[in-house]
C-alpha cells in the first residue's frame, strides 16, 4: 500500500505517467491499483502548487545513457548534446523553440556550451577555448591556456567565465581581447570541485562556489567573494550555491544588490539546510534574513539558486531533485516538492517564472507556478503572504502565448483519382435483396460483454436509435422500448 508521503511527492508529467509510477508500487490484484481510466484521480494529484512538466527526452535524440550527463545547458533556449556515431563524434543541438528539429555538428571536443541567446558555441579541449558561429559556420576566438581549466560557463551574453586550479579570468566576446585574469584563488578551495561561478550585473561582486568532496560527510560548501571595485577578497563563506540580484523592497526608491546562498548545517542534524540573504550594496557584507529549512535526504545538497525579480521568488533546487520556493522579501519558505526522483545534474531558470532541470537519466523537466493553487496553499499555511503576493503578481503583465509552429502540408501534384462507387448510391428507399436480416442494435446491447456499454447514458442514447435498414417486410416486428422506431 502506498504512503501518502510518496502519493504526495509522486514523480508526475501527465496522468498516464503519474499512474504508471504509482501501479509500479500497487500490484494489479490490490484495490489502489489504478488504470488509465481513473485520470481524474492523476488529474486531482497534479493540481499542486508548482506545476511539474516534462519537456523532452535526451535519449530520444540518440543521446548514448554515458553520455547524457555530458550535455549542457547555459539557458532555457538551447540544450547541447555529445552523440557518438561509430568511431565518430557529434555535437547535437537542441532548440527548445523547435525541439523536433535539432541539428547536429561533426563536432569532437571535451565541452561544448551554448551561447544563452545566439546560434554561437564555445568549445574546450583541454586547455584551448574556442567560439564559433553555427549559423555563419566561422571561427570567432580562440584562446590557448598556459594551465588547465576545470570549469567554465557563460556568465552573460557577452562574457565567459572560466577558471584553472589557482585563478579566476572572464573573456569577452565582443571585441579581440584576451582572457583577463580577475582574482587568485583561496588555497582552501583546492580539496573541492569548482561547480559554479556568478557574478553581480554591475560586475563589481564575484563568486566561486564549491561541491561536497567524494566520500565526505557532513560537507557545508565553500564560497569565495571577490570585490572587482576595490581589489580585494572580501571573505570566505559557507555555502554550495548563490546568486547575485537587485530588488527593489518596499519603501526603497532604489534596488538593493543582494547574494543570495545556501549552505547545511555542521552540526547534527545534518540535513538541516538555511537560505541567507545578504545586502551587498555598502561594500561590505550585511545580513537581512535567514530561513531555515529540511533536506530530506541527509547526503543532498542545494546545486542551483536563483531569484527571479518578476515574481519576487526565489528557487532552491538540490542535488536529489527537490525544489524549495522562497518570497524574496520575507525569505519565507512557500512550498517544497520532488520534482524528479532521479539526481539532476543541470538546472537553468526560464522565462516563463520557473526553472528548467535535466536529470541523470536524460528527462529534462520544468517546474512553474500554479498561481491560484499557490494563493490558496499558502492562504491556508502563511496567511500574512497573501496579500502581498496577490497584488505582486496581479500586477504582472500576461505575456501572449506564442503560436505553434504549423507544418506545410506535403503538396499535391496531381490530383487523386476517386474511383465511382455504384454501392454508396444513395436510394429513395433501401434496395430490396437477399441478405440476412440484420439484428436491430437496441435489444443487442444489454448482452455486450463491456460494463461501460451498461451506463444509463449509454442506455438511454441506443434505445433511442433506430434500427438499420433491413429487407422491408410489413410483418416484421421490433421488440423494444415505445421510443424506439421501427419498419
């Protein structure tokens, strides 16, 4: 029998998907075994808070299952993908605009990523970066390292961020200049794994952050701040992931730069994780609000923090695929579900106010906001949000849904030839021949072996039918009910 723990964070895209992971679990000989006709039930489960859907599957794309956690994805606008073909290697590009038709690249290097915007790629092969154009087919940059480069990403739509064992360089994409060394890296970062860098938009503040060491407990993250405007490393905090972001609060006429980190607990117990919001704009490091919160699993971690300013949210995602959302003013916790029960390893935010994740086993998934859901949970959970997050978001623009792409129907050269069919002839009255006389459908029904023929709707629609044409015979009768007409 199934717990309502696990009913409740049920990996669901759809009804058909929610009942065959719940039948997994409730053998077909018990009575919570579902079928696919009790849709109203799945439909009932997915009407949650934050909405859970699945886009696309990598495999689907001849993404080889060793592979998949090769891809990458800098946006919600395109997904970059390693196929092997035979001896050879392949770069696969998916346009989440047209995700059917994708476009491969004899391309055969260590990483690829995608610009977040435009039809250009980046490319590293040990310690040589490269920046192509996809569209125009031509070498854009090139950039040889004198170390080795352990992590890189997009950090804007004009700049790269990467760095080596000991430093941290930006390279810009618009004009011929070399990468730019930005700071040297603390000595205590180099036991980890660096998993991210972010940066403020007015690039004064960076960031550096870490992943738990293999075979480790209790790990609480590593972050490393650097201050571009006065040339010096602020401090070092406790964290596995962060963002940069201006908000303006209530009452302020101007927005406020705030880093926003997660970090777990060091003292037992462990899986008691904390989201911290600090103020940036003096300079110095001030803190505004710490929400405390449960890991469910003791060995998870956050990998993914962002703010989205439309909303007034904040989205923790972790490692195991559990996502937390936060009101960025009160750093309250809204609401927390397991959107996938296989660990991500690429999470993205979207446009449309949610966030985009890609799992191990290659199902790329998106958690949005059921509004009037939301308003209604947290009406009965935080009674004093309400409010606030009512008129926030009633004042947000409803952007038009854009059109699907329509597909051309093939063109016809010729003109089909429809060949005459004497026996479709239609008659003043039926052609009197020797057929066998055919059974009326109402006194045939009652014996159907199917239940849902047996339904008063049902009952009621064919003993309203009148019979099929027959060989007229005066002396024929119909046994039936008196509404049902007869020859």
């Amino acid at each position: 029998m199934l717990t309502q723990r696990y009913r409740l964070k049920a990996f669901f895209t759809s009804p058909q998907a929610f009942i065959h992971r719940y039948n997994q679990f409730a053998p077909s000989s018990s009575p919570f075994f579902l079928d696919l006709s009790s849709q109203n039930i799945a439909r009932a489960v997915m009407s949650f808070p934050l909405k859970v859907k699945e886009l696309l599957q990598l495999s689907d794309y001849g993404v080889q299952k060793d592979l998949i956690q090769d891809s990458t994805m800098q946006s919600d606008n395109f997904i970059v993908c390693r196929v092997k073909t035979g001896n050879s290697s392949q770069v696969t590009i998916i346009d989440m605009a047209d995700p059917l038709n994708p476009e491969s690249k004899p391309i055969s290097v260590g990483s690829v990523i995608m610009h977040p915007s435009q039809r250009i790629i980046a490319c590293r092969n040990a310690s040589v970066l490269g920046i192509f154009d996809v569209e125009k087919e031509i070498k854009l940059k090139e950039h040889r390292s004198n170390a080795k480069i352990v992590f890189w990403k997009w950090l804007d739509e004009e700049t790269i961020g990467f760095c080596t064992l000991s430093n941290a360089f930006t390279w810009s994409l618009n004009d011929n200049s070399q990468p730019v060394k930005m700071f040297k890296l603390l000595e205590s970062l180099a036991p980890h794994a660096i998993v991210n860098y972010e940066k403020s938009d007015d690039r004064i503040w960076h960031a550096i952050m870490t992943g738990p060491r293999p075979n480790v407990t209790k790990e609480v993250g590593i972050m490393q701040l650097y201050n571009a405007a006065s040339g010096y490393i602020s401090q070092q905090l406790d964290g596995f992931a962060a963002c940069f972001c201006k908000y303006t609060f209530k009452g302020q006429s101007s927005p406020t730069t705030l880093l926003v980190h997660c970090t777990k607990s060091k003292t037992n117990p462990h899986n008691k994780g904390k989201l911290c919001v600090k103020d940036m704009n003096s300079g110095s490091i001030q803190n505004i609000a710490e929400e405390p919160f449960i890991f469910e699993f003791e060995d998870d971690f956050p990998t993914f923090v962002q703010a989205n300013l439309t909303f007034g949210v904040i989205y923790l995602a972790s490692k195991k695929g559990i996502v937390h959302l936060f009101d960025i003013e009160s750093s309250m916790r809204l609401y927390s579900i397991r959107f996938s029960q296989i660990p991500l390893f690429a999470v993205t935010s979207s446009e449309n106010g949610g966030i985009i994740g890609i799992n191990e086993s290659g199902q790329v998934l998106s958690v949005t906001i059921n509004h009037g859901t939301m308003l209604k949970y947290i009406g009965k959970t935080k009674p004093t949000l309400v409010s606030m997050l009512y008129t926030r978001w009633s004042a947000i623009p409803k952007s038009p849904k854009k059109p699907l792409p329509r597909k051309k129907p093939p063109r016809v050269t010729q003109r089909p030839v429809v060949p005459s069919a004497p026996s479709l002839a239609l008659y003043d009255e039926p052609p009197v021949t020797a057929a066998a006389p055919v059974i009326p459908t109402a006194p045939v029904f009652p014996s159907a072996p199917r239940a849902p023929l047996m339904i008063p709707p049902s009952q009621i629609h064919l003993y309203a039918m009148p019979p099929p044409y027959s060989p007229r015979d005066e002396t024929a009768t119909v046994k039936g009910p008196k509404n049902c007409i007869s020859k």
